[in-house]
C-alpha cells in the first residue's frame, strides 16, 4: 500500500484520545508522521526488542503501520511526542491470542534511559483500564533487555514466566519474560500513589 492508497476511513484520530503526562503527549498517529516514525524506528537495537518492527524499517513500514492502527477491533496506538511534538516513540496495545490486551512500546535510541518509556506505559495503562475497562493487561520483554523490564516492574506488572516470542528483524523466536497487570492490582497502586503524595 502506498501513501496516496491508505483510506482516509480508516482512522479513527476523533476517537482516540490525546493523553498527556509531565514531559510527554500520545496522540494517534497521523499520516504527516511517516518520515520521523520511519526514521526513529529505522535501528536494529529496536527491531531485535520488538516483536513485530522489521529492519530495516522504511516509509512503507511506516505508512502500513498508521494506516493498520485505531480501525475498529484492531490495535490501539500512539505516537509518543515531547511536549514541542518532537515524535521520540509510540506505545499501545494489542490483541495477542491471550485474552488480555499487550502493552507494546519502543523509543528512540536516543530517548532511552531517560524515564520516557514508563511515563508513556502509565498513561497507555491508566487509558486501558479507565476509557477501555479492561480487567487485565499483558506485556513482554525478551530475556536480554533488562531495561524493559525495569519499566514493566516500575508500572506495576507482574512476572509470570518465560515464553517464546517471534521476532520479526530475528527472523526466528527468542525467549521473553512475559508480564500481567490486572485491575485490583492497578487501582491498589493508584490509590497508594494518591495517598503518598497527600501525606
């Protein structure tokens, strides 16, 4: 599918909010995004921590993934912005074949270690459970990235075992630490975290 191809009909950016944090706004991805998604997500350190991001990445990678996002019953996603717009990202969440929807994000290399990750997974988190009423979320984390892991414990997921992930840039399947976080244990969090800031 080429640019001038993707049907306008297919986006749903009225019915997808615009989440925002301190450092960070969500918003759907649009079609002007093309050259900076492509050109963030166009690094194989990325691609090898993803299930489903090819490498190399290119435009068209670009334009199938935001013309494949926010349609009915299908995958729910955001581009990660700064608050000037500067695109660094793109977090949300898809329908794997658990019954829980998988909580996916990647930044930029050059976005990495600075808390961005776990600010924009708390904002995708808060909008399943509360807009979505999910009562249960999943995630992933290959084996040898401790720092997606970090950011999962960090927003409240649970380890639940090792499983075997396909990876698309591999073209073969790595071992994954797979996570849950389910409602009660959501609302617990925020209700100590409320209760922290008072005192």
């Amino acid at each position: 599918m080429t640019f001038l191809e993707i049907p306008t009909e297919s986006f749903r950016e009225g019915s997808i909010p615009v989440l925002e944090t301190q450092r960070l706004i969500l918003r759907a991805p649009q079609l002007e995004d093309v050259k900076h998604v492509a050109a963030l997500a166009n690094d194989k350190r990325i691609a090898e921590n993803t299930r489903r991001i090819p490498h190399p990445y290119s435009h068209a990678d670009a334009e199938d993934f935001i013309s494949a996002v926010n349609v009915p019953a299908g995958e729910v996603a955001f581009v990660i912005t700064l608050r000037d717009g500067t695109i660094i990202g793109a977090c949300g969440l898809a329908m794997q074949d658990e019954a829980a929807p998988d909580v996916g994000y990647w930044l930029g290399v050059k976005y990495w270690g600075q808390g961005f990750a776990t600010e924009a997974v708390r904002a995708v988190i808060d909008f399943a459970f509360t807009d979505l009423d999910h009562e249960a979320l999943s995630a992933g984390a290959r084996v040898t990235n401790p720092a997606s892991r970090r950011i999962l414990e960090k927003c409240g997921f649970q380890w639940t075992g090792v499983g075997l992930c396909r990876i698309r840039s591999l073209r073969s399947s790595a071992p994954i630490d797979r996570f849950r976080l389910d409602r009660r244990l959501w609302s617990s969090l925020k209700s100590w975290g409320a209760m922290r800031r008072v005192a």
